[in-house]
C-alpha cells in the first residue's frame, strides 16, 4: 500500500514582530485582554519587500533543504492561501518559478484556515492515485493585508507567515503502524458562511475587502465540529486519544484549543501551541507549528500526529499521520 510520508519541513515568518503593546498603540485594547481570550503575545507581520509567495518560497526552500531534496525532486506544489499575490495565477505557480522549476505542475487550494488540512488531504490522493511520487505542501499568508486594522475584534488576533512539508511515496502495510498519513476526513457548511468572511471579491465589489468575522459564533461551533472529525480519524484507523503523541491543531485560539483536546481526553501536554507566538496564520499556522515541533525535537520519527483545523466557509478537518 502506498502511503504519503513526510520528508522534510520548514517554516518562514515576516521580519517585522508585532507585540500586543504595539497593538494597544493602535486599537483600544491591552495585553492583559488579548492574552486572557486568544492566548496571543504576538504576531508576525509582513513589510512592503514580503508576500505570501516570497514567504512560501521561503518555507518551500527549507523543506526541500531539510528534507535533502531540490526543487528537481518535486513533481508537484500545493499551496493553501486566502491571501494570493494575484487573483491569477496561482500562488503556487509564483513558488515555482521562483524555486526554478520548469517541470511539474502547481495549483492553489483555498479553504481558508483548514486549507492546510484540505491541501495535505490532495497531495496523498495524487501520490497514492501515482499522480505525483513527491508533493511540496505549503500553507501561506498575509492575513494583515485584509484586516480592517480600526476592528479590535479582529486585527488583533491574525498575523503572517508560511509554512512547508514535503510528502513522498513509500511503501506500507496497510496497518496504523505505517509511516505517512493513514486517514484525512474533511467537512464544509456553507450556510455559516456569514460567521467568517471578507467583504469584497473580483465578482462581487472588484475590490478585495476586509476580513469580518462573528467571533462568539465561530467560537460557539468550533470545538464541536473539530472533535467530530478528530473522532471520525480515530475510528477510522482503530486508534485512540492514547495512541495519539501530538495534537497539531490550527492555532486560532488558546481557548479552542484547549477545549478541544480536554473533550477528547488529549494530555495537554501532547498539544502543540504556538499561538502566543504567531497569532492566526489561517493555512499557515498548521505547517508553523509542525515546524517549530519537529524542529525542536519533539515531534519524531514514528509519532502519530494529528492534524485538525477550522475555518471560514465553515470548512473543518482533520488528517492523522505517522511521522
């Protein structure tokens, strides 16, 4: 059985930080308030010179490098973004040629903050279908470009960044033991598109807009539908909160998160949090956190590993794979 192993990781973030007493110089807002509902400190922020391509090639570079490989070895580039440099081409088409490839093919995937999640689902089904042997994922955005940065509700809790992985094809047994995703289970209900969204778009107002969103509402569906499809994984591979060594969750809310692996009995302490560190990245946090993980010894070869993600849409899943 073929399975989609993880290869290699990297990461890249905005030079410029963003504390939340930078963020009091702004808004009417303080860290202490930040701090008690989001769990963020701070957050990235790209300049002028940084986009969502030049940071996903960022990552994509320390994948490749990470993983041993180069661009010659990839056969396809998934990118997951709200934020694309153009409406078109694809994000992933800009990482390409920038990475000098002239072989292969790239497309973008948009599901907002479970994009990640959705985009990692696509690279297994093209390796395992023999569409692709090697697949670069990333997840990467500019999230401060479509905030309205005079709405304290939602300026403060966003920020930029990308992240990468690298999945190859290697062969399994077909068992929970296997090394690579084992299972991926994916939602969407668009009748909650109203809770989290941008005001504008080329079809409707031909401007870009601004990002809007009904925070108790999202809050109020979020830990039910994340350990619905985190429970789906479970069951489908014969596994349990037990089995599980890390949960990577999105990184929207300290809250959510928390709320999350306690309703499925996850040891905090299997949770990976950097959501102090860069706020919500949407399809970025995901690959930041895994690479902070892996990167700093936690997550090895061998460990199973949860992925799980909601966002705008609503679009909701969760991928449990082997490292």
């Amino acid at each position: 059985m073929i399975r989609s192993v993880v290869r290699g990781f990297g990461a890249a973030l905005p030079k410029r930080v963003m504390t939340n007493r930078d963020m009091e110089a702004i808004v009417d807002t303080s860290d202490e308030w930040i701090v008690q509902r989001t769990g963020i400190r701070q957050r990235y922020v790209a300049g002028d010179d940084e986009t969502t391509a030049s940071l996903g090639e960022a990552a994509a570079r320390a994948a490749l490098e990470n993983g041993g490989l180069t661009p010659a070895d990839i056969d396809l580039i998934i990118c997951a973004t709200s934020t694309p440099d153009n409406t078109f081409p694809a994000t992933s088409v800009n990482i390409q040629n920038r990475l000098g490839m002239r072989h292969g093919f790239a497309f973008d995937v948009q599901a907002v903050c479970t994009g990640f999640v959705y985009a990692v689902t696509t690279a297994d089904a093209y390796i395992r279908g023999g569409l692709a042997k090697r697949v670069l994922v990333i997840g990467a955005e500019t999230f401060s470009r479509i905030l309205d940065w005079n709405d304290r509700t939602t300026c403060v809790l966003f920020g930029d960044g990308a992240g990468a992985i690298v999945l190859e094809a290697a062969e399994g047994e077909g068992t929970s033991a296997d090394r690579g995703v084992l299972t991926a289970h994916l939602r969407s209900d668009g009748s909650h598109k109203d809770k989290l969204y941008v005001d504008g778009g080329p079809s409707t107002t031909g401007s870009v807009g601004k990002l809007r969103m009904e925070g108790r509402e999202v809050f109020k569906y979020a830990v039910g539908m994340i350990t619905d499809v985190i429970q789906a994984a479970f069951d489908s591979t014969g596994t349990t909160a037990e089995d599980l060594d890390w949960l990577v969750p999105h990184q929207a809310n300290r809250r959510i998160i928390d709320g999350s692996a306690k309703k499925l009995n996850i040891d905090a302490e299997k949770v990976v949090v950097t959501v102090d560190l860069h706020g919500n990245t949407s399809a970025a946090s995901i690959p930041l956190a895994l690479a902070t993980a892996a990167g700093d010894g936690r997550i090895k070869k061998g460990d199973l590993v949860m992925l799980e993600a909601m966002g705008g849409g609503f679009t909701w899943g969760a991928v449990l794979l082997r490292w």
